[in-house]
C-alpha cells in the first residue's frame, strides 16, 4: 500500500512511498483512510528516522472488524487515534481509539478531532468546574486553542483568548471568546489556563491564576524555558500541572463527533488539500499560517 514516510530529502520531510499492509491485532480494526489532519508534535523534524509512517489522526472506513469482536463492524465510518501509522492508505488502531461516526459528519472533518478535540476537553475536564469562571487559552489560534475557546465556552466560562497578532485572533469572537488579547499585561485573574505556549508565557499565565485556580500544560510553542521569579510560586495555592492527553479516546471522540454533527462545535479546518500536497501544508502549518487545522485526503 502507499503511504506517507519520512524522507528527509523531500518537501516538509514527508514522501508518498510503497509500504507494507499492517498487520491489526486481536483487538484492533483495519480501516481504510480516506482523510488525515496535521497536528505540529508529529511532524518530522531532523533526525527522524527515514521510512517511518508518522501520522496520528486519520477518519476513514472499517475494512476489517476486530477478531475478539469488540468495536465497529465492517463498514462503519469512523475517526482513529493512533501513535502512527496514520498518513497511510490503511491503518489499524485498537478499537479503544476509535468512534463510529454520525451520518452526517464528514471524514475530513472528524480527522481534525482527535489530538487537538480530545486534548482540550480533557484539559479542560481536569481544570474542574467552569460555569462562570475565567479561562485563558493562549495559542487560541491553533487547533487546540480553538477547540478549547469553544469547549469552554459552552461550559459556561468567560474565555480569554491570547493570541500572537490580531489576525491571528479572527474568528475567535464568534466561537466564544469574550476576550482577545496580544498581551497578557493588564488581565484580570481567571480560575483555569489551557496553556500551549510556555516560556514567558507560561510564567505569566501562572502568574493570573487566583487562588485554586489550575493551568494545564499542554505545550510549548515556543521553545523557550519557563523561568520563574524568586518567591513567583509562594502564596495562596494553585495548581500547574503537566498534561498528556492519554489514551483510550474513542469515548470523548465519540463525544466530539456528536457535537460537531449537530453543529456545536466547529472542526475549524483552515486549509484543505490532497495528500500529495502535504509538503506545502506542512510548510504553511509550521510557519503559523494555519488557523486552526490542516487536512489531507488520501487519493
């Protein structure tokens, strides 16, 4: 089958190359990709090694129902999650990873859920009750943060978007955001941050927190260390907490879908193309020209 494998000498490090069928376990389902999105923490970077098939969420069809017989059956639509192995005609995935989807949801869309839907609701869900509190998102522009300005949002916080430009904050209004922001200079405390960013950014974003407020760290844009003041963690308690999204997340993808299909939650993909054009939207996603998701389908 073909599939998408690290190659250092091609465009965003990503070429279309023969590989073998995978092999589904017991408790995995064989399913075929009909679209993928682009999440940055799978991208090749140097020292990769070649051959590799990256990919991480895929939406596409089961050829193959899993042998203990749990899961979707032959045929159904679904969206997967998988540590790899998703740029690819053909994947398994263990059906814990895995959501039948709504009729009318599309494959491209649902392959924007994943990583980025599933991350920020399960950081959100461990930032605790938030009907009437503050949230802060910073990196709202990305898919993530835009999954996290609406999910908030519709638990009934008033979300603060931090964004790297105002360009950068289009759209934000109208999925939820009651503030954007450039700076976080001047913002009023707020109970919960979803922070993508760190470095400086992370330092300050603690620095709002009110007492027994938590900041989940998701990520770390930048690239920078987070360095904190003498005596910047001494005071009333708060929470900064590292953060993985985990696994086993067919049921909060199954969760996502049923929003999206009924129109509650945006997928937000910004660009759209065919597979063998994955070296310019890894270039455009890498470079920040991204709002939101990057989806590929599979030709």
């Amino acid at each position: 089958m073909r599939a998408l494998v690290v190659d250092h000498a091609a465009p965003g490090r990503l070429a279309i190359a023969e590989v073998p069928e995978p092999a589904p376990g017991p408790g995995e389902v064989l399913v075929a990709v009909a679209a993928f999105s682009l999440n940055h923490g799978e991208l090749p970077r140097e020292g990769a090694p070649e051959g590799v098939v990256p990919g991480w969420d895929a939406a596409g069809s089961v050829l193959q129902a899993a042998a203990n017989g749990s899961g979707p059956k032959a045929g159904d639509r679904v969206a997967t999650h998988g540590p790899r192995g998703g740029f690819a005609e053909r994947r398994a995935v263990r059906v814990g990873n895995v959501a039948v989807l709504p009729a009318d949801l599309s494959l491209e869309d649902a392959s924007a859920l994943p990583v980025a839907g599933v991350t920020a609701l399960r950081a959100l869900r461990a930032s605790g009750a938030l009907l009437g509190r503050r949230v802060l998102v910073t990196g709202a522009s990305g898919g993530v943060g835009r999954f996290a300005v609406q999910l908030a949002r519709r638990a009934g916080a008033e979300v603060v978007a931090l964004v790297g430009s105002p360009e950068r904050g289009e759209g934000l209004a109208e999925l939820g955001a009651t503030e954007i922001v450039t700076t976080l200079d001047g913002i009023a405390p707020v109970h919960a941050v979803v922070e993508t960013v760190g470095g400086a950014t992370l330092v300050a974003a603690f620095a709002l927190l009110e007492a027994g407020g938590f900041l989940q760290s998701i990520g770390a844009a930048s690239h920078e260390p987070a360095l904190f003041a003498p005596g910047a963690t001494i005071g009333p308690a708060k929470y900064l907490a590292a953060f993985t999204m985990g696994t086993d997340v067919g049921q909060d993808l199954s969760y996502l879908a049923r929003l999206a299909s009924a129109g509650e939650l945006d997928p937000q993909v910004d660009w759209r193309g065919d597979w063998t054009s994955v070296g310019a939207a890894v270039e455009l996603l890498l470079g920040r020209r991204i709002r939101g998701k990057a989806v590929l389908t599979v030709s």
